[in-house]
C-alpha cells in the first residue's frame, strides 16, 4: 500500500487509532493504579483483552501503536499480535522514539532521543508488518518555557524521524504534545493557542525542510485548551473553535489527517471535545482519534489484572470506542454517554 492509502485508511470515517504505546514506566503507573505489578504476562494479558475486544476493533479502531515488546509478542494462546491485529483489519503502528529527556541548556524542558540507528529499526519493523510509526515530542509551557531552542530541536527531530519512515515505507506519525497536564499548568486557553500554534508551524517548517510528503503524515496533536490549573476553563464550543481555529492557520490541507492525543482529559471531555470539531464546517483534512487513557481509562480498571473482569473490562472498551467513533463523524450525544 503507498503511504497515502495507509494514512487514508487509519482515518477512515467513524474510525481513530488506539494508541497502546505507553512505556515501562508509563504502564508501570497505570498499573499500580490498580494494585497490580508490572510483568511481560500482565502487560500481555492487558493489551490481549483490548485487542481481542472484537467490537471495537472491528468496528471502530483503524490502527493500534505498539511498543516494540508487543509488536513481537504473542497472546496467551501463541496467536501473534500482529496476526490477531491483521483479523479485525487493524493496521499495527509501532512507537519508535526512546522516550523524553532533559534538555540541554534548558530547565524543565525535554527533548526526545531516539534517532540514533532508527533506519536500521524502521527496517525492522516494517518486516515485521509495521504500517505506521509514532514519536512523541514534548512542548513545555511554563514562565520561561517553551524556548525557540528547545521546539526547534524536537521540531528537528519530528521532522527527521518523518522522512526516516518514510523511506522506509512506513506511514509517520507526527506528535508534538504542548502538555496541558503537566506543572505548573496554570496557563490561559489562549497562552497555549500561542504555543500549539507557533510549535506547529515551527514542526511544518522542519517537515518541509526535509522534504516529506505531506499525503504520507499524519498529525497528533494536543487540543487547546487552558491547563488543568488554569482559573478559567473553556467550554467544548470555544475548545473546538481554538483549536481548529489554530489547525487552520498552521496544518497544510495535503496532509490527509489530524488523530488528537488526549491529554488527561476526562473520557467524556475528549469525546465532546472532538465532536464539537467535526461539527464545524469545512474541514479540510480528517479529525479523530488517536487516545491512550480516554480510550482505556474505564477497561483498565476494569480489568484489575483479573481473568473474570476480561468481557466487562471489553464492553467498556467497545463503548468508549464507539463513542469516539461517534464523535469522528460529530455525532456524538452526552445522553449516549449517561445512558450508558
Ligand atoms: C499511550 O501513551 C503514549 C506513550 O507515552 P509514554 O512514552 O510517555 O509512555 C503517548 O505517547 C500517547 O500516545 C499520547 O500521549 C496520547 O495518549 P493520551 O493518553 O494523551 O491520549
């Protein structure tokens, strides 16, 4: 498939992409969340139950990012995930970066590292059946942050992570996350407009700089919105407009579609929120989903790590993917939600 037919199919109406990347120490979290220790078979156990959760892959999921450990891993029976995937026409998408580090000459701000033999991985994972690839870069605000030095540098490093997939067959996902969750996080709705805005144009420059071809991306990035802090918190309509609003002004019409990462907020906010885009008129690229913990939030717990939780632990998975299928055609409804 050429890349613009993978990017086309992993925004395909009513579908968004599962983003079950999270790392080691990421899951680790998750799970101790829900009392449970952080072993290879609960991890498999975890993601199994979500992949094997046949109504929302199906129906409602297009791609799933991975991490390397499960691209090459095999459910409890020795059915491969990629094989399990490739049954309900899930294209697997692999995490490539290596996680995010202290910028230097920067305080409190990150850089992410993993560019160092990516050809070699990317080759990798394409055998491997890899479509698509994710890396993430992390936008800082706080009273000196972001810094033109520190978005240059992951907008460098998004942009050559782009054309590395992309020689190699594999569709990029390009994130550049400005956190809304982290600290302080008491910025206005409209300080992180200004930053959103200038990180995309600033990660657009760089992409075309190296040349990548934009039918060939995706985008996942932050909504706007004010920090989980902040005094004052937008409502979903002014949610929506800023941030299609800042979408317009920075993301080329060529790319053929935006999957928003979630960003901490509450399921049901990051549902409102994305059908309140796909209610505005004229977009020009597709808008859905590509969600961690507001895809997974009520599953995991769900779930708890126990076998008996498992079709329980799914239905709600099918839920909160149906509801986000919804709202990728803007026709989502709270009263969906509550009666559920
Ligand atoms: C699933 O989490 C992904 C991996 O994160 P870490 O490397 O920090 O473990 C993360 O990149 C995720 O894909 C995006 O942040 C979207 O997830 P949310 O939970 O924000 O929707």
């Amino acid at each position: 498939m050429s890349l613009n037919a993978i990017a086309q199919k992993l925004v395909e109406p009513g579908k968004g992409i599962l983003a079950a990347d999270e790392s080691e120490p990421t899951i680790a979290k998750r799970f101790a969340a829900i009392g449970i220790g952080n072993t290879p078979e609960l991890r498999r156990d975890y993601r199994e139950m979500l992949f094997r959760s046949r109504e929302a892959m199906t129906r409602y999921i297009s791609g799933a990012i991975l991490t390397e450990e499960t691209l090459k891993q095999d459910g409890a029976d020795g059915t491969a995930f990629i094989a399990l995937l490739a049954d309900s026409d899930v294209i697997p998408g692999i995490k490539v970066d290596r996680g995010t580090f202290p910028m230097p000459g920067s305080s409190g701000e990150k850089i992410t590292e993993g560019l160092d033999g990516l050809r070699q991985r990317l080759a990798e994972y394409a055998a491997l059946g890899a479509g698509f690839a994710k890396w993430r870069a992390v936008i800082t605000i706080a009273e000196q942050a972001p810094s033109r030095n520190a978005m240059r540098a992951n907008a460098h490093a998004l942009a050559r992570y782009a054309m590395l997939c992309q020689e190699a067959g594999i569709v990029p996902v390009v994130e550049p996350e400005v956190v809304g969750d982290g600290e302080p996080g008491d910025h206005t709705i409209e300080r992180c407009q200004e930053v959103t805005e200038e990180t995309l144009e600033t990660v657009f420059n760089e992409l075309r700089l190296a040349g990548v071809d934009f039918t060939g991306m995706l985008l996942k990035p932050n909504m706007v919105l004010a920090g989980h802090k902040a005094a004052r918190q937008a409502d979903v309509e002014e949610v929506a407009r800023r941030t299609v609003e800042t979408l317009r002004a920075t993301v080329p019409a060529a790319v053929p579609g935006i999957a928003f990462l979630s960003g901490g907020q509450t399921d049901e906010e990051a549902t409102a929120h994305l059908s309140a885009m796909n209610r505005l008129d004229g977009l020009p690229w597709k808008v859905t989903f590509s969600y961690g913990r507001a895809l997974q939030n009520a599953a995991l717990r769900l779930w708890s790590g126990r076998a008996e939780n498992i079709e329980l632990a799914q239905a709600a998975f099918a839920h909160r993917a149906r509801m986000n299928s919804l709202a990728s055609l803007g026709k989502w409804q709270g009263d969906l939600d509550r009666a559920a």
